[in-house]
C-alpha cells in the first residue's frame, strides 16, 4: 500500500516554477554571452582594420617618394576590410604655407550591420616656397587641361539637337 507522500515531494506547480526560474536564468546568461561573441567579434575586426590603416601609412611614411594621390582596394589578408590612401596638398592662406597630408584609412562592417571607419591622419610636412610653386603649377596644368577637354566636348555637342540626343536614350531604352 502507498503511504501519503506529501510532505516528502515537490508538487507539479512547485516543479513547473523551478523549471521556469532556471529557463529564465540560463536565458539570461545566453543573451549576455551573445552581447559579448559580438563585441569580441566587434573589437577583432577594428584591431585588424587598424592593423591595416598602419600598415599604410608606414609603407607611405617609408617611400623616398611621396607624390598627390589616391589609391584603394581590398585588403588581401582580411577581405573583409576595405583600405584607401590618400596623400593631398593643403594650402594654409593665413601662413601661405602649404602642407602634405596622408590619410590612411580601414572600413569594416560590425556585427550589427554598420560600416565602421578606422582613419590615421598624417601631415608630412611643410613645404618649400618653391614646391609650393611646383604644385601649384601642376594643378594649374590640370585645370587648364580639363576646361580644354570640357571644351572640346562642347565643340562636338554644339552642332548636335538636344532632341535628338533625348530621342535617341529613349530609343536605347536608358
């Protein structure tokens, strides 16, 4: 015969709590472990991101050589990063000085989706009244280059019907 086992088991509500309370617990603990796997991730890639922004600005400070310009990829040991180096001359009209900067730059998309940006900026140096000159001269060429080709291009254009042109994208489907 089955003695009276009241006082010695849980009951089904006091089971079914317990089960409760401890879900509620590990959930918790599993939502605080998520948080940090995508911080860890997070905090990974901006270290490699700046691996990547330093790793061109000291191949840029070592050069004999610097000279304007822009260059961009992706970076071969993380695929994920993109890299871009720009050296531009900046002129400063208060000292009438004119000045080289690098700007090497990393992005990378965090865990959540946004893309992030790691920028080290450098300024070169100061430069020569004469390099400044030297510059100047070249972005001079470069806009009297440029209005010439607008030019030309106006020159091919003048003689053609706007219509026509319009007509013709229709025609092309664009």
């Amino acid at each position: 015969m089955i003695g009276d086992t009241r006082e010695k088991a849980f009951s089904l509500a006091e089971t079914v709590a317990a089960v409760a309370i401890l879900a509620f617990i590990c959930s918790s603990v599993l939502v605080v472990i998520n948080r940090y796997m995508d911080s860890a991730v997070d905090s990974v890639m901006r270290m490699r991101a700046f691996e990547v922004a330093r790793k061109n600005m000291e191949e840029l400070l070592t050069s004999d050589l610097v000279e304007e310009s822009v260059e961009f990829g992706d970076c071969e040991r993380y695929p994920d990063i993109q890299w871009e180096t720009v050296v531009e001359s900046f002129y400063e009209p208060i000292t009438e000085k004119m000045w080289i900067q690098a700007i090497c730059s990393a992005e990378y998309t965090d865990s959540e989706g946004e893309v992030r940006k790691i920028e080290l900026t450098h300024w070169l140096t100061d430069l020569t009244k004469e390099q400044t000159q030297q510059i100047l001269a070249r972005q001079e060429e470069e806009k009297e280059r440029l209005a010439e080709e607008a030019e030309e291009m106006l020159d091919e254009l003048s003689g053609v019907d706007p219509n026509e042109i319009f007509d013709s994208m229709l025609l092309d489907g664009v």
